[in-house]
C-alpha cells in the first residue's frame, strides 16, 4: 500500500521564441512520445530576451504509464543513471535534463535540429489521487507524504546501482548514499 510509483513524466524543451524553431522542438517531443505536445505562454514581457506576454516560448508533454518507464530509462542512460540529491525536491520528485535530444534513440534531422530536453518525474503511492479530485477533496497524511530520502532510496532500488555524484555527507547518524548503510554514532552514543 505505501509502494512508491511513476504517476507522471513531465518533458518540457523551452526555446524561447516562437514561430518555426518551437513548431520543430513540438515535431521532436512527438517523435519521443507519440503523443501530440501542448504549447507554453510566457507569463509575463520580458524586453532583454525579446519575449511578449503570452507568446509561445515553449511547448511540453505529460506522459504516464509504461511508456513513461521506458521514456526515463532512455534518459537516465543518457545522463549514465547519475542524479544529483539537488535534483530532488522535498516533495519526493525528482527532475533532470539532458543537452541533445538524439542521445536518446532519435535519428538525427538536419531539418529539424538538435534541442536540450527536461524531464521531471513526478512520484506518488495509492491514494494520492483523493488531493486531485474535484468533489470531497482529501489531504494526504503527513506518514504517507514522500519525503526526499525516500525518493532517493527509491531511486537508488530502481535503477539498481548505489551511485550518486554528490554522496551527503556522512556525519554521525547521517544516510551513506554510496553504502546505503547508516553511520553509526562514535562511542555509542
């Protein structure tokens, strides 16, 4: 009942203008997905970078179930199962990003280019979909919460390699993430 799951990935490329570049970054996320992509809005005029209040500036996919495994596999490879433990949230979700879009599988086309990608996962147990409901909408306890360790832990039980490039440090009752053992207090105390 408390099992840890993907409930979404989140894949965002931002290019910041719009016009043909974003409806090529569109032709790639629906290449990887195979779903058709939503486009994003500026929120507010920024002069310096040239950008109009609700402008498309970037476009995004949400993308659930096993493909959403398959689509972070494919980009874990890419980035060689290495997270940082900044790149999770307190909340328990985690996100990343990878520099070209071909290193996960997809031919290259000189028409369309190359495009830095974002992916955010976003995880969740049975019983989390009461906080998301229209009518008698619950709270999730706090036992029930993912907190960041647990992320990480999860994480690491996944991807089935105990690595990680920034280990916490290893104070005295401190998780060892590269030993996946507890420290233990000098002098039993």
């Amino acid at each position: 009942m408390r099992e840890l799951r993907i409930r979404k990935l989140c894949l965002n490329i931002c290019v910041g203008e719009s016009g043909d570049r974003l409806t090529r970054a569109a032709k790639v996320l629906e290449q990887l997905t195979g779903q058709t992509p939503v486009f994003s809005k500026a929120r507010y005029t920024v002069r310096s970078f040239g950008i109009r209040r609700n402008e498309k500036i970037a476009v995004h996919c949400t993308v659930r179930g096993a493909k959403a495994e398959e689509i972070l596999e494919k980009g874990l490879k890419v980035r060689e199962y290495e997270l940082r433990k900044n790149n999770f949230s307190d909340t328990g979700n985690f996100g990343f990003g990878i520099q070209e879009h071909i290193d996960l599988g997809i031919k290259y086309d000189p028409s369309i280019g190359i495009y830095g990608l974002d992916f955010y996962v976003v995880l969740g147990r049975p019983g989390f979909s009461i906080a998301d409901k229209k009518r008698r909408t619950g709270c999730i306890g706090a036992k029930h919460r993912i907190s960041k360790e647990e992320a990480m832990r999860w994480f690491q039980q996944k991807v089935k390699l105990v690595y990680l490039s920034e280990v916490l440090a290893c104070g005295v009752g401190e998780w060892s993430w590269d030993l996946g053992v507890r420290n233990p207090a000098p002098f039993g105390g």
